[in-house]
C-alpha cells in the first residue's frame, strides 16, 4: 500500500466515494489519535481545523528535524497530524515533500479481546469466555460464575481443601477476576496471576506476572493484599493500583489511589498516589510521578507512545494481536508520540504507524516483519 494511497483516501472520503470499509479506516485515522500539546490536548475546535486542512490541500510530508515541529513529525501517534497540519508545515519551513515512503499492504490480524484461561491441578486449561453469563459453574475447588464479556466471579466451594489456582490472558486477550472479597484484578495480554482457591485468614496473597491492574477492596478483618512479583512484593490494604513485572525483566508498581508498601531484598518503600516505583533487573530502583493516561492507557483500549521506541511499540502489539515480531535493520532514532486506539485488526495500527520516516512493515502469517 503505497503512500498516496492516503492521499486518495482522503480525496474519495472528502467527495463521499468511500466504501464502508475504507470509510471506517479514514474515521478511525482521524478520530484515534491522541496528542498532548504543551498547553493542553486538542480541542474540538483544533480537530475541525484539521479535517478541514484535509479537504482543502493535500500536501506529502517528510520528518522535520527541528525543535517542537520533530517531535511531531516524528511521532506515529500524530501520524495523522503530520499529515493534516502539513499545509502549514509546508508554508512555514519549505520542506521538500518525500517521494519514496512506503507503507506495505498486510493482511488481517485480529485480537480476541476477552480472553481467559483457569488452569486446574491436573494441568487442564478451561476457557473462561466459553463460560455462558450468568451460569454458575462447580470447577474443583473453585465457583465460578461469569458476569459479563471479560469477567469472572469466583468464590471457594464450602469445605474444600484450599489449592492454588492460576489464570492467564493470552496473548491476543485480556481478563478480569473478581475474587471472594470484591477485589478485582485486571489482566492486560500476556499476563497471568496465582491464587488460592480461598484467602487465609491473616492475609490476602497472589502471584503475578505480566500487566495487572488492582482494584483492592478494604477487608473487614483486615487483611492486607499481597502481591508478590518477582523478587519484589507489593503490600495493601485497599486501593487501586498498577502493576508490571515479567520474569527476568523489570518491575514497575503505580499508585493511584490509597497507599502501598513495596518490599524487596535490597529496599522497603511506601507510595502515596501519582507515585510509581521501578527496580530494574540488577536491583536498583527509583521513585517518580507518573502519567495516569501512560499507565492506563491499555485499560482503555490504547497504545500509549510517549517517547517509546519502535521496538516498545511493538512488544505491546505483538501481545495484543498475537503475533511475532521480527526486526530487520530497524530505525530506533524516531521517537513517537501521543497514543492510537487498539483497533479492531493490526493492519489499521501498522497502516498508521507505517506514516512515520523510518519503518516499514510487512506480515508473514502470523509474523511480522519490520524493517
């Protein structure tokens, strides 16, 4: 898919010729993206000034490298934008249109969004989105009820034994589990967490790996929640909070709201809310603010790009949509901006993406190639 593509794109969506697929690509590449100003995000008023430069001139664009106008030009979040303000790009620093970028035509790669799997004692895997609503279900030690699309309800069966159970989103779906005291924990793809099949009486404990966001119930007894991941454990009583560990890389716990204490061999350190603690694969940690809409960002359906990396894209898209990812020659030196929606296929993250200097894309089943 070559880069005038878009150009006639945005001809045929501004005479009213596109076909209802097209017409849902152009809606979505103009309503996606979000991009933070240093005074403050786009209002409605700038969002029409820049559909409006679309259907007035058309103008190629190339990476500006210079002051505020790089940092958008080089941004796949604001792909979009580079595109709509380069009317005024134009005028204002006499850039010389590029000829050659290229976008490649990939095929279709769709996530399965709500997606979860409890694994039993017996290493038997149960799909818990095959589960009907509303339907309670006896599974060993464990009732488990489904009350709505990526949801679960589970309480341990009177006078069971407790043993410990494990959920997991795939890669290409996410989860949530509600457990015995209300508490709800969010899994992004990728991700799993541990559990006992009832909460002992002194303590609430789980093991995670992956994204999980917390949403901790404050417990008539008292007993704090424990998250244990890695070589690091998070203590609470009742909060909401964000964590991201995988096995054999960093660790990262965001606080917003309540407090948390995070215990580690080589530290103990206590959050207040817009705090977030990172410790790296050597030990070391450090405490900062953090962006709420950065951290959420996959709660809601996005991919947050601030300063990312083609590569820190990609780890995120290659767990959404199940797909390997492959790098050849790549051009780390663009740093994108802002966020775009998780679409309903890869092809429409990657089309927009592909917008920004620097890197292509190219799908081999369920590979894909950047280069």
């Amino acid at each position: 898919m070559k880069r005038d593509y878009f150009d006639s794109l945005i001809e045929r969506y501004k005479n009213d010729q596109l076909s209802p697929d097209e017409l849902k690509l152009m809606e979505e590449w103009l309503t996606s993206v979000d991009y933070s100003l240093e005074d403050g995000l786009w209002d409605n008023d700038d969002e029409a000034r820049l559909k409006l430069n679309v259907e007035r001139e058309l103008f190629p664009t190339r990476t500006i490298r210079h002051s505020y106008y790089y940092k958008i030009a080089a941004s796949a979040a604001v792909l979009l934008l580079s595109v709509l303000t380069g009317y005024y790009w134009y005028h204002e620093n006499n850039s010389i249109p590029s000829q050659n970028h290229q976008i490649v035509e990939i095929q279709e790669l769709t996530p399965e969004i709500a997606k979860g799997v409890l694994v039993d004692e017996a290493g038997e895997d149960i799909q818990l989105n095959a589960l009907k609503h509303d339907s309670v279900y006896q599974l060993g030690e464990l009732s488990i009820r489904r009350i709505s699309e990526n949801e679960i309800f589970i309480l341990a069966n009177d006078s069971s034994a407790v043993k410990m159970k494990q959920i997991f989103a795939p890669k290409g779906g996410g989860f949530t589990v509600r457990f015995e005291d209300n508490s709800r924990a969010t899994l992004n793809a990728n991700s799993s967490i541990i559990f006992p099949s009832r909460f002992s009486n002194d303590k609430r404990v789980v093991e995670v790996n992956g994204e999980i966001f917390f949403d901790v119930e404050k417990d008539p007894n008292k007993r704090p929640f424990v998250v244990k991941a890695g070589a690091a454990s998070v203590n609470v009583l009742g909060t909401k909070f964000n964590i991201k560990h995988k096995k054999g890389h960093s660790f990262k716990a965001s606080l917003f709201e309540g407090l948390i204490q995070v215990d580690h061999a080589n530290f103990s350190e206590k959050l207040v809310p817009g705090k977030e603690l990172s410790v790296d694969d050597k030990g070391n940690y450090m405490i900062r603010d953090f962006k709420t809409s950065a951290v959420i960002a996959w709660k809601e359906g996005k991919f947050y790009l601030d300063n990312k990396s083609i590569k820190d894209i990609m780890e995120e898209v290659q767990d959404w949509y199940n797909v390997e990812v492959i790098y050849e020659n790549v051009n780390l030196d663009v740093k994108y901006q802002g966020s775009i929606s998780k679409f309903s296929d890869v092809q429409t993250v990657l089309d927009i993406l592909s917008l920004a200097e620097g890197n292509t894309f190219e799908i081999q089943e369920r590979r894909v190639i950047v280069r």
